[in-house]
C-alpha cells in the first residue's frame, strides 16, 4: 500500500463525523490545511507516512473505514503476499476492478485460501504429533483441554467484545479511580455486594494467591503478592460473582466440549475481564496510542505489571476502533510455552520447543532489558519481535522464583506507531533475521541453529562432504 488515491471523500466523511475542522485535522495530523484540502479533493495520493498519521489523529484502523469493496482488495492483497503466489505482485488497482467486477469469485478465492492457511496449520501439528510429542500428550491427557481453551481465544481475535464492554461501563459508572483501583475494588465489593477483602494471615497459607469463602462472604488475598496482582484478583472474582451468567453465555456459544476445557475457559474470561476491569479500553488505547505503545511507560501510568500491560494490549481489537494487532507469549528458561495468544498471523509452535533464533530465547541473557528484532516467519511476514524477562517472586526466601521471557510483537506494517521501532531500518531487508515455528516443520535449509530436519524432506547423506549447516536435505523444484 504504497499511495492510496479516490479516498478524499471518505476521508472528508470521516473529518465531518469527528466535528473537525480541515484546520484542526491538519494540525493533529503536523500537515498544512493546503495539503489536507489536496488530499480530500483527491488531487494528491495518500501515503504511507500520511496515512499513519491520520489513523492517530482520529483514532482508527484504515481496514475499518474502507468500503467493502475496499475492504475485499485488502484482504486479496494480503493474501497475495503469501509465498504460495510468489511473483504475483498485481497492482491495487488491478485488484478493485477484479472485485468490482465480480466479488463473489473474490469472496470464494479468499475462502480457498484461509482453507489453505488452514490446512497448512493442520500439516504443522500432524508434523510435531508425528515426531512424538503427541503421543507423550496422549499419555497424560491433562494438557488437551488448554490447547482448546487456547484455539477458542484465538478464533476470537483475542478479543471478547461483550467482557470488554461490561468492564468499561463498571468502570465508568462507579467512577473507580486508576490510581486508587485495588480500593474502589474492595470498596465495591463491600458496599454493593457485602463481600469483605482481608489480606490472608501466616495460617490462611503461604502460597495463597486468591479464596473466596462463599459462606463468609470473604474475599482473601495473599498478602505478599503485588497491589497489581492483589486487584487483578479482585478484579477476578468480581468476573466470577457479578458477571458470571455473562461469562457463561460465551462458553455456551463457543465449541467447547469436554468440562474440563469449559472450566479452564470460564477462569481464562474471568482473567480476561479482569485485564479489561484494570485497563478499560477506550482510555488504555488512546493511552496506548499516546505513548506510541512504551510498555514501560503504561505499566507505570496504570500501576500494572509488565505481563499484565503486554497481555492487554495483545487484546485491543473492538470492531471500529482497534489497536496495532499484536502476538503474545510467555516463555519459560527451557523454551515451553505457558501463554500464547494472538491478533495477527504469527505462527506458533503448538508441541515443543520454539525456533531458537527467536529473541524471546536471548531475553535470559539480558534480564530486565527489551530486546528488538525484526524476524521473518517462513511464510514471508515481517515482525518487529520484543522480548523481556519477567519474574514472580515465591514470596519468601527459600521459595524459587518464576522466570519467564515476555513476547510481544507485530507485522512490520505496523512498526512505525511503536516506540520501538525508532532506530531501526524497517525497509532494509538486511536487517530482518529469518526465524520459523519449530524445527520439525521449518523448511530453511541454511540455518545454522537446526535442531532436526524437517519432516517433509529427504535427507541427503554424503560422507565425503560436510557443511556449517546440520541435517542437509533434498531441496524443493522452487529452489532447486
């Protein structure tokens, strides 16, 4: 999306419905009301660097105010960019017409192609199930029901629409205060609910995070725990008790089916309106937007955690007023990952280790420090990738402590409005490192950290001959 041009209507529309001025809308964008006026006239292209700033200066995604038509080349255009339609670079234009002239056919090709994208991601877990960590799965069980819990948040974007609003209109309406949370928290429960907060004592135990005692109506809550983590858990069972019939109506319409992973998902959307209870998403966005997504500033504005602001913003994807689509994940020392979710395409290892050229790994080697990499996935994507180590202390001496790499990262399209993209050379491709999803299925052959060979090869064993890479394998007809 080089230049966009025929946009100076809808973007007088979208000028009008925010009761602004060309003037003002100038000044919020840093163009001149000349420009501005050349623009909605259509006599001068929107680029990129424009475009960006009128999507921070009214606080919207160019998808969600494109016409359906537009909408269709979008989505045409990214799918194109796949590698499977390598060297079909077809011009925007091309591509309106191709819609206007038969949208249907548009319609069927992009279903074909999610299809595809689909099946891809069906060959990846028969490719890891196959190499045993399936069967070592089977054997135990337990872990089936969170891979469901997991698939479910991602069908949904990461994002669940009624939680998010509920927690905004309980925030707005009871006039909690940001910097006073973990109190207007008790207070409420108290007050509205007769539910008493106390702190838990030495014999409630010293690994409690959270009980609620029904029959008392108590709320206890670990004492050495965070003021972040104590209204988390406040914010937790708040979900549980006030909200629960609407917690329930999204696991009845989800596909869902062993009780077990109905259990996990009702904690999991608790856990998501509390997220939302403690950051509502109108004021953390334009925050957000404000501090161009410095995680370390919001963690301080809000009073929360650096996990907590990374999983919140992983989240911000209402219909009509989304933030940059970001992947989430938590990784432990051994490469095992507890916490996954996404908003982009970003592919994951669903068994087993992690590519090892991912910074997430060399986030151990700097604790404390955010670590910045523009990574290539396989399917020809560019990412800015940050990654910082986190730790949860056990609360006493004795007691080991949780060590954990952060992830957080999205496409590059979206690189400019990050603070953390100042600095780097976003448009030289020599700057990008080529990572994959996980050894067994990644079909790189020149990389020198393989672990296995890919599944979908041949091996080509020569005993006279040996090279920097490991596992050498039969090339495919593209690259031969």
């Amino acid at each position: 999306m080089s230049h966009l041009v025929n946009y100076g209507r809808r973007v007088r529309k979208l000028r009008e419905q925010r009761g602004l001025t060309q003037a003002a809308l100038a000044e919020k964008m840093a163009i001149s009301p000349s420009y501005l006026n050349q623009i909605e006239n259509d006599t001068r292209p929107l680029n990129k660097l424009v475009l960006t700033k009128l999507e921070l200066a009214v606080g919207i995604d160019f998808a969600d105010w494109a016409d359906d038509e537009d909408r269709r080349a979008n989505l045409l255009r990214e799918a194109l960019d796949d590698p499977l339609f390598r060297g079909a670079d077809i011009p925007t234009h091309e591509l309106r017409e191709a819609v206007s002239a038969s949208p249907r056919m548009a319609d069927r090709f992009l279903q074909l192609f999610r299809a595809h994208q689909r099946l891809q991601s069906d060959y990846q877990t028969l490719a890891e199930s196959i190499a045993g960590e399936e069967r070592i799965k089977a054997l135990h069980g337990a872990q089936f029901p969170y891979e469901d819990v997991r698939d479910f948040f991602y069908r949904r974007n990461n994002h669940i629409e009624s939680l998010d609003h509920a927690a905004e209109r309980l925030f707005e309406e009871q006039g909690f205060n940001i910097d006073e949370i973990q109190g207007d928290l008790a207070n409420y429960l108290l007050q509205k609910h007769g539910i008493k907060v106390k702190l838990a004592t030495a014999q409630d135990g010293s690994n409690l995070q959270k009980r609620y005692d029904e029959e008392t109506r108590t709320l206890c809550i670990g004492k050495p725990s965070s003021p972040s983590r104590r209204a988390f858990h406040i914010a937790h069972q708040i979900a549980l008790l006030i909200y629960g019939d609407l917690i329930d109506r999204e696991i009845e319409v989800s596909d869902l089916v062993s009780t077990q992973a109905r259990a996990i998902c009702r904690v999991a959307l608790a856990n998501y309106f509390a997220g939302a209870l403690l950051m509502p998403y109108t004021r953390f966005l334009n925050d957000a937007r404000q501090f161009r997504y410095d995680i370390e500033g919001l963690c301080g504005f809000y009073g929360n955690s650096f996990e907590q602001v990374c999983h919140r913003l992983s989240t911000l994807q209402r219909p009509g007023n989304k933030g940059v689509p970001f992947y989430f994940v938590r990784v432990d020392i051994a490469g095992n990952i507890s916490k996954r979710q996404s908003a982009t395409s970003f592919h994951f290892a669903r068994l087993g280790g992690v590519c090892p050229l991912w910074n997430v790994h060399e986030a151990f080697s700097s604790p404390g420090k955010i670590l910045r990499q523009l990574a290539e996935m396989p399917d020809g994507k560019t990412y800015l990738c940050l990654a910082r180590t986190v730790y949860e202390s056990g609360g006493r001496y004795l007691q080991p402590e949780r060590k954990f790499a952060i992830g957080l990262g999205c496409e590059i399209r979206h690189a400019s409005k990050l603070v953390y993209s100042t600095g780097l050379d976003l448009d030289n491709p020599e700057a990008v490192e080529p990572i994959g999803v996980s050894c067994r299925v990644c079909e790189r052959i020149n990389c020198p950290q393989r672990a296995f060979p890919p599944l979908s090869r041949r091996l080509t064993i020569s005993e006279n001959t040996r090279s920097t890479f490991p596992y050498p394998f039969e090339k495919s007809e593209d690259e031969t």
